[in-house]
C-alpha cells in the first residue's frame, strides 16, 4: 500500500456577478461540508484575500483543504472525482476557479 502524505489543495474562486451574497453561503453552509464528506478530505476552510504584497493575486477567495493521499495529484483527483455528489451553484463563477495541491515537506512549526 503506498504512503499516504498530508497534502493542502488550494482553491482560488470568485463569485459570479451580483451574486456575492449567494456565493458566501453556499460555500460556507454548504460547499465545504459536502468536500469533506464526499471527497474524504480532513479539514476546510476559507480565507476572504484582504492585503498583498508583490505579485497580485487573481481571485478573492481561498478556501485550503487538508487531505491525505499518495501524491498532490491524487489528492486533486479526489476533489474532481467526487464533484457529481456535491450540490452546484450557479453563484460560483467556475470559469476563473483554480487548484493547487502541496504536499508537506517539513514538520509543523508552532511558536
């Protein structure tokens, strides 16, 4: 059986126009909960982009997913395979979306 590594996949999204307020919802009080129960990953959360340095960032909303599995593109596949079990809105504008996975290299560092 492979080794299973902790991956992040990072989601960038935006909403589709005049549809902010239906966005936010959906993805707080419904989205993330569907990932996590139909894609097996560990944890969700979503971070609204306030303040930048250097190169800007393409989109105002992030949402970071915890997950374990063999490599970053497993850990992808796992969110684009599970996609027809989870509700679609049309708030969410799905031509700007972009995903990431990273996979851990270090130990957790904590202050």
């Amino acid at each position: 059986m492979p080794e299973l590594k902790n991956h992040l996949v990072l989601v960038l999204t935006e909403p589709a126009e005049g549809r902010e307020a239906e966005f936010n919802d959906y993805y707080e009080n419904t989205h993330l909960d569907e990932v996590l129960n139909s894609a097996g990953y560990d944890t969700a959360q979503r971070f609204q982009l306030v303040d930048g340095v250097g190169e800007p960032c393409p989109l105002p909303y992030l949402a970071v997913y915890k997950a374990r599995a063999e490599n970053a593109e497993v850990a992808i596949a796992m969110l684009n395979d599970s996609r027809d079990r989870r509700q679609q809105s049309k708030s969410l504008n799905k031509k700007t979306g972009r995903i990431w996975g990273f996979e851990e290299i270090g130990p957790k560092h904590t202050g």
